[in-house]
C-alpha cells in the first residue's frame, strides 16, 4: 500500500514520467488490442499474442518520445551550459547553441533510433555496455561540435 501511495506520489510530482508512461501503455494496448482484431479476421487460424510485437512498438514509441521530447532539450542544455562553463555571456551561448544545434540535431536524429534499435536487439545483460559506448561516443561528438562551432573561452572566466 505504501509503494503504490509512493508511485503515486512520484507521478504527481514528475509529470512528464506519468505522460511517457501512460502514452506507452496506451500504445501497448492499442497493439494488443490490433493483434485482437487481426486474430478475428483472420477466422479459422487461432494465433497466440506476439508480445515480441508489442514490445518493439513501445521501444519505438519511447524512442520516438524522447527523440522529439528529451533530445533537443538535453542537447540545447548542454551547449548552454559548455557556453556558461567557458565563461561566456548568454548571448554568447545562445549563439554557439544556434550554430551548433543543426549538426548536432541532424547527427543525434540518425545515431539514437539506431543505437536503440541495437539496444533493444541485444540480450538484456549487454544492453547497458552497449548503451555506455554509445554514449562515450555521443558525448565525444557533442564535445567535438562545441570546440568546432563558436571558439571556446581562451582564458578562464573572470571571478
């Protein structure tokens, strides 16, 4: 009772997580719900759930999420926060931000739905190796693109 007054609690709190959850359940049960209809039109053939099937649609419903959700605001963040963290002023930043969030966008647009297409391909004890690689390269490339686009502070920022 506890543990659900916690969850409960938690998706007041976090609205975005109860949003994401409840888009991905929802999606969940409209593809059972497909598969159902499918079994009945197909009368005389008697299959069971394809719970694989249901399973990829809401990986590339999260996928889909965060690409559109999380991804351009943990990127904007990020060259906000590098611009900050090199001692530039916020206009500063926010230039470096513009010219560097096309490349960026395009490029994490083609690496995540990929490398969570692999993620979800391998067997669950890999996963986590697999995505920590993946992000050592992604934040190699992030890195490479704030040193390229808009010059970094030369000396350290006045204190």
């Amino acid at each position: 009772m506890a543990a659900a007054r916690g969850v409960q609690l938690q998706l007041r709190v976090r609205p975005l997580i109860k949003a994401a959850a409840t888009s991905s359940l929802l999606m969940a049960v409209g593809d059972c719900a497909r598969q159902c209809v499918q079994q009945r039109v197909q009368q005389g053939q008697t299959r069971q759930m394809d719970w694989q099937s249901v399973a990829r649609f809401a990986a590339i419903k999260k996928s889909a999420v965060g690409q559109l959700t999380l991804f351009p605001t943990y990127t904007s963040a990020f060259f906000l926060a590098m611009g900050a963290l090199e001692g530039l002023d916020f206009s500063a930043s926010t230039a470096k931000l513009a010219a560097a969030f096309p490349t960026a966008a395009v490029t994490g647009t083609l690496f995540w739905p990929a490398a969570n297409l692999v993620t979800f391909s391998l067997a669950p004890e890999r996963r986590m190796a697999f995505l920590g690689l993946a992000n050592i390269a992604w934040s190699s490339f992030l890195s490479m693109v704030n040193s390229r686009d808009g010059e970094p502070a030369s000396k350290s920022p006045q204190v």
